[in-house]
C-alpha cells in the first residue's frame, strides 16, 4: 500500500472526497491507497466471489461483494471481497441494495498483492474482526497459502494443497481447498 497523504483527516472529510481506482482506505486517520491488483489477484477475487454467490446468493444466505467500500469503527475499508449475512444487507428506501455499507463485513477476504503490506493488510482483518465480523481470510497466492482468522479463535495458516479451508458458519455447505483456490491462476490450453 502506498500511503499518499500525510496529514490527518477526519473520516467525515475522507468520505466527502472522489473515489480513486485503485480505492483509498481511510485507517488512523491517513488515507492509504491500495495497490493495483494483479491478474492473479483478480482471477482469485472473481471466482471467489462467483462461487460464494451461487450457494448464497441463491439460497439467500449471504451476498459476496468485490471492492465494497465498508466504513465502521473509525475506518473505511475496501476489502477484496466482504460478504454480508443477507440480514445485515445495507438497503436504501426503495428496498434496493445501498451504495453504503457503514457497517462490518461478516467475512472479509483479502488477497496479497506482491507490493501490499501483510501488516496492514492484516490490520483491516483484526478490526473486521473487532467489530464482530466472523471470519476473516488472507490468501496469498505467490506462496499458495492462506491465513484463517475465525472470530475468537487462534488463527490457522494453511499451506497443503489438499487442505480444506475453514469457512464462516451462516455458509457451512461451501466446500474449498487450497487446490480449489490456487486451480484459479491455472491457465489451461485449449
């Protein structure tokens, strides 16, 4: 992450500003911009989010969002994919989905970029999780592994292929490996 403002801002003020590509996070009051997110990045995200949404989604249990803008607890986050419970979906006055979300994911998935902070990155998980999010994952593809931060619990880091990945209750019938996740980056010939 590449910090581009110095001084601080009240979280009101950061609000008020234009959206950026890549998003701006607000955190302790300084503004942070998120790196550019690479192909294999993005090839995880998309997938994730198509393969959460077709249990949940469908069965209205949970809705998996990309880049959702999440503002509570002093900060406002943009993580990889938040995924909300579908009783906790923001909506606006015609019962239509918000464009704000002030409110915590209940699971937020961060994918590493090579150039990312893992600190910081793990950072925006532990306030998810503070604020009653209840599972939180890094996926970092250059190592194929990923941390597992279930609410209240030791985190996990898992790195075999085989290895089932951890998911948050509300979604207990979605079933991913490592090998799952990493078959993403795979770019098969015809």
């Amino acid at each position: 992450m590449v910090q581009i403002l110095d001084k601080k801002l009240s979280l009101e003020d950061f609000l008020n500003l234009p959206e950026t590509k890549p998003a701006n996070e607000y955190i302790n009051g300084q503004i942070i911009q998120k790196p550019m997110s690479g192909g294999k990045h993005s090839a995880i995200q998309g997938e994730l989010v198509t393969v959460i949404n077709n249990i949940a989604e469908q069965q209205a249990i949970a809705l998996a969002l990309p880049e959702l803008r999440c503002t509570f607890g002093g900060r406002s986050i943009v993580p990889d994919v938040a995924v909300f419970v579908w009783d906790r979906i923001p909506l606006d006055n015609d019962g239509d989905i918000a464009n704000s979300f002030k409110a915590h994911p209940d699971w937020t998935i961060e994918i590493l970029s090579p150039e990312q902070s893992t600190i910081k990155v793990t950072s925006n998980i532990l306030h998810c999780l503070n604020s009653g999010c209840q599972m939180g994952w890094l996926i970092v593809p250059e190592e194929k592994s990923i941390f597992v931060y279930p609410s209240g619990q030791q985190p996990m880091f898992l790195d075999e292929l085989d290895a089932v990945i951890p998911v948050p209750q509300f979604i207990s019938n979605l079933t991913l490996s490592l090998r799952d996740i990493f078959s993403w980056i795979k770019v098969n010939p015809s």
